[in-house]
C-alpha cells in the first residue's frame, strides 16, 4: 500500500526530512510516493517552489520500488505551459494536480469571500478546478477535491454533495472525460460528517463511470503519514473505487 501524497523538506511549509519519512513508512509497511509543493503561480515569489533538479539528485538515491518520486503541481490557467515544460522535463512517477487559488489568490485570503455567498465562491472554485484539468492533460490524479474546506474562513466550509452535487458533478465529470485519478485525501476523513460526504462524492464518481483513486495523508511531518487510512480504504469498498497509485506515470494496483 501507498500513501501517495506526501511533503518532505523541499516543500516550503515542510520540514520533514526524508530518511525520517521512509523510516516512518517502514514502521507502517507501506511505500511513499513524495510529492513536494510546486506552485509557480503563489502570490509569494519565494513560496512553494524548489529546485527540482536539486529533489532528483539529492532523492535520488532513495528512490526504489517503495520510494517512488512524484510532484504537486499548483494549478493555474496562467501557468499550464510553465507547469507542462516542467512535468516534461522530469522523470517523475506521479503529478498530483491541485487547486490552491481562485484567480491566483490564495483560498484561505479572506478577500475572496466578501460580498459573495459560499455557493459563489464555489462556482469560481469549481469552475476553475474544471478549466485547470482540461488545460493540465499531463496530471495523474486531483489532489484534494475538498481543499477549500480546509481554510475558507466560515462557519461551515463543508463541499456538501447534496447542496453542490450540480458544481461536484461538474468536476468529476470532467475527471472521467480526461481519464484523471480522484485522490482521497486522508486530512479530513476522521470527521464523521466529512467521511459521509465524501462517500457520496466517490459514490457519484461510481456511478459516472468513475474508477480509480489515489490515497494520500497530505502529510507534512512523520507522525502524518498513513493517518486515517483505515477508513479511506473503508471509504473505496462502500464506493467501490479501486485504489491505485502511480509508478513511471503508470497507474499500478495496491
């Protein structure tokens, strides 16, 4: 089994050093797919970006059957040719692609909001989610579908299906049209109310014709990783999605 979805030092809101995720990872008996932050559109020049010829060489070494080197790519219509050359330009074995901002803004700024419904903010997140998929061929898998529900700054951020099933279904459809991996990200699963909705959205995705998921703790620190997986490997046998991680841009089965 692999936690695909993993942050170590080079990501800038990571201080995980690597040998301290493979020796965690170990403890757990399951593989690593490391997919450092790469955001070339963050408001913030020096943020979230890292040299990646310096990642390969200094990972390198490490990489096996078990540790494999993949990325986290930040979104943005204005950077899908930035983000293409790149993908391009590596050997990586899996491309998270994830929706951080609205128009280039960060989704926890609270400018976002003002003035607008939480539904009008998602039309934009959803939207933009969509665009970004079609103009991002080269992705893998949607990295956290529900990442907005981390930070917006309301009382009840929850992507609830029965409430937004019209702008959720727009997003997974266009997963299935581009042959594109969901994630199930683990961060938030623990919620009883999160795991619930989530077993609708993947339902749906079912139901669409959708078939393959990837796993991932998002995890930024050793004691993260493989959180919560239990109960997104529950979450794929009442949906009954497979779950699935990537190998040389290569879909393999757990």
């Amino acid at each position: 089994m692999f936690d695909s979805h993993i942050h170590t030092c080079f990501s800038t809101d990571s201080n995980m050093k690597l040998t301290d995720a493979i020796n965690t990872a170990d403890k757990h008996n399951i593989g690593l797919v490391i997919t450092d932050h790469m955001d070339l559109n963050y408001p913030k020049e020096a943020g979230f970006r890292f040299n990646v010829g310096d990642y390969f060489k200094e990972y390198g070494e490490y990489r096996s059957d078990n540790l494999l080197l993949g990325i986290e790519v930040g979104m943005s219509l204005d950077y899908k040719e930035d983000n293409e050359k790149l993908i391009n330009s590596y050997d990586f074995d899996q491309v998270i692609g994830s929706q951080h901002t609205i128009n280039n803004i960060d989704i926890g700024y609270s400018d976002i909001y003002e003035g607008l419904s939480y539904r009008e903010v998602l039309i934009k997140y959803f939207q933009e989610i969509c665009d970004c998929i079609k103009t991002h061929p080269y992705i893998d898998t949607l990295g956290h579908i529900d990442y907005i529900s981390r930070y917006a700054p309301i009382s009840d951020s929850e992507i609830y299906y029965d409430k937004y099933n019209d702008l959720i279904d727009s997003v997974i459809k266009t997963c299935i049209d581009t042959n594109t991996a969901m994630e199930i990200n683990t961060r938030r699963i623990k919620s009883n109310v999160t795991f619930d909705n989530l077993k609708k959205i993947y339902s749906r995705y079912k139901e669409l014709g959708g078939k393959y998921v990837t796993i991932g703790s998002d995890s930024h620190n050793p004691t993260a990783i493989n959180n919560n997986f239990k109960e997104a490997l529950l979450l794929c046998h009442l949906c009954n999605v497979k779950p699935i991680y990537f190998k040389n841009r290569k879909p393999e089965f757990f």
